[in-house]
C-alpha cells in the first residue's frame, strides 16, 4: 500500500529539470512521470510513499518539494487519499492524514 500525490500542470514539465530540482537518492518516495496525463494535455508526476516510509523524515523531505512543484514548476498538488488539493490552508491536514495522527 502506499500514499499518493499528483501533482499537474496544463504545460509541458521539463521532467529532466525537474529532476535535477527536487530528487536526492536518500528521498523515502518515488516519483512517477505522467507526461500527457496532467490538465488539457499538460503533464503530471506521481509522488509514491510506500506506508511503511511514513514518518516525520518523509515530511521533512516531502514538504519543500510540495512547494517547489507549486511555486517553481506551477503545478497543481492533490492529495489522493483525501481527494483535496493542497494549498497553505489545508497542508496540515495534509500532513496529519499523511503521518496517521
């Protein structure tokens, strides 16, 4: 089982750019490129955390990323599991349904 985010966009991502921005090996997820499968044609990347990676080290790694994809790469950053999108309002409650509390 895992816990899964999306993030898209209506434009084309440079995935390699992308890459270069917010991956590190030491990271506790994966990300999973969707190109085509964003909003009107954009792209989109999958952010996988396996449940046994659910900790506060992950929120530690996943936060900055969560606002570099909103603010750098203008995605659109859902939670799937409580189907919102998250923004500075809700991100708590992001994080309370990600850790389990």
């Amino acid at each position: 089982m895992a816990f899964n985010i999306i993030a898209e966009t209506n434009k084309k991502l440079d995935f390699k750019k992308l890459y270069q921005e917010i991956y590190s090996n030491n990271l506790s997820f994966d990300f999973i490129p969707m190109p085509g499968l964003g909003v009107d044609g954009g792209d989109a990347i999958g952010i996988c955390i396996p449940l046994n990676k659910v900790n506060e080290l992950t929120w530690t790694q996943l936060k900055p990323i969560l606002k570099k994809l909103k603010s750098k790469f203008s995605c659109d950053v859902y939670d799937l599991y409580g189907g919102q999108k998250l923004g500075l309002f809700n991100i708590d409650t992001f994080r309370a349904n990600l850790l389990g509390k």
